[in-house]
C-alpha cells in the first residue's frame, strides 16, 4: 500500500536519515522505533502529508504523494489517512459526538449514518452513552480513546500514530493497541511511532531508527 522509496531528510547540514527504503502493506501493523530526536515524527509527517522529504519518494497505491498538489492532498488526508497524536488534537469544548462528526462530515456516505456510527464507535472504545460530554472534562485516557473512536468512524485506510500511547496508564494503552490491532486486521495499514515495548512487541515488523540513519 505504501512504499518508500530512497527517502531522505535533511535540515540544513544535518542528515536526519536517508536512503529509507520500506513498504507497509494493507493489514499491517508496523512500530517505528528509536532514540528521542531519530526522526519517527519526522517520517510520519512526511507520509502524512505535514512535512517533505528532502529526496525520494513515498508511493500510495502507486502514485507518490509527496509531489501532490492541495487538492490530491486534501483529498488523500480526507479519504486515506487517519492520525492520532499522543496529545489527542480534539476540539477540547466540543462535545464527544461533534468531535466524532467531523470525520465523518466531509464524506457523504458516512455523514448519512454518522450517529449511529458515533455510538458504535463509542462502544468499541469503551465510552458507550458519552456522546454529550464535553472533552475538557474527560480524562486523558477517556481523550484518546475519544480520538480513537474518531478514526473509527473515519474508517482510514492508513493509520499513522504518533507515540499515542505515551500518555496513558497501561488499562487505556491496552485499548488503544487493541483498537489499533483490530483495525489493521481489518485491512488498514498502521504505523505507529513509539517508545512503548509492549506497543512495539504487538506489532507485525519494526522499524529501527538510529540517530542520522535508518537501520532494519
Ligand atoms: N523544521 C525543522 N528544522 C530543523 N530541525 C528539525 C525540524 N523538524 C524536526 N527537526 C529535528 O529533527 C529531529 C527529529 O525529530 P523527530 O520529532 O522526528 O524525532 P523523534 O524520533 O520522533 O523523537 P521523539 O522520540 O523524541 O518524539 C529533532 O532533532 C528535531 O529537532
């Protein structure tokens, strides 16, 4: 589903990596890992779209994203991907279910169901009934399974997970595998950037990043 190709990344002098050359495959679940400042961030931003890679390419059903113009890439952040930081990025005075909504909202064939796919999604992260509170008033662990439950009904077919779990209590980081795992048994690819060695060890491969290189 994804193949990088020959990626590299530089900022000024500073080789971050280079010469990253990987695929991940619809139903897999991949953990990208090493040190603080190796650049795990950096590589899922370049899949997503938030940041380029200084040479190569990063191929989406064959066609390579990084030379998307602002409409293909609204249309692959719409359509392809789904994102979940460590910080949760939701609407903190929104209500659960208008969090939810918005991903559903941009696609017609979601929004026709979007309540009832709000309650499913609910149900499956554990937050059944929670559709009226406000995400201030729940805990981080309740914010991310929140957010969880955003992908749920967004239905991505590329999940990129940026330390999510670096905040929560084994209990919800559990979830939050659990989710994630179930969703690339569903035919989503996943790749998720952690310090985590039970994220990593749920895993189907890794990816071990060492400062200035990228090793297998
Ligand atoms: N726009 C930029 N200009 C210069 N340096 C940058 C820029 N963006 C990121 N960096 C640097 O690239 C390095 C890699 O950052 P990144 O967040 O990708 O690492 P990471 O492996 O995800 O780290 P952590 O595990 O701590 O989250 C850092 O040293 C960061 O300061």
């Amino acid at each position: 589903m994804i193949e990088i190709v020959k990626l590299s990344k530089t900022f000024g002098t500073r080789t971050l990596w280079s010469d990253v050359t990987r695929s991940v495959s619809r139903g897999e679940m991949v953990a990208l890992v090493g040190p603080s400042g190796s650049g795990k961030s950096t590589l899922l931003n370049c899949i997503g779209l938030l940041d380029k890679p200084s040479s190569g390419q990063i191929l989406y059903e064959g066609k390579d994203i990084t030379g998307f113009g602002p409409r293909e890439s609204r249309l692959f952040r719409r359509d392809v991907l789904g994102y979940l930081f460590q910080n949760y990025a939701l609407i903190e005075n929104a209500d659960v279910a208008a969090n939810l909504k918005v991903a559903a909202a941009p696609r017609r064939s979601l929004r026709d169901r979007s309540d009832a796919a709000v309650a499913e999604a609910l149900g499956r992260v554990g937050l059944a009934g929670r559709q009226t509170e406000k995400v201030h008033r729940l805990s981080g662990g309740e914010q991310q399974r929140v957010a969880l439950a955003r992908l749920l009904v967004k239905q991505p077919s590329l999940v990129l997970a940026d330390e999510p779990t670096g905040a929560l209590d084994h209990d919800n980081a559990t979830v939050v595998v659990d989710i994630l795992r179930e969703m690339s048994e569903a035919g989503c690819a996943v790749v998720i950037a952690t310090h985590d060695d039970r994220v990593r060890d749920r895993c189907d491969s890794v990816f071990a990043f060492q400062n200035e290189a990228m090793a297998a």
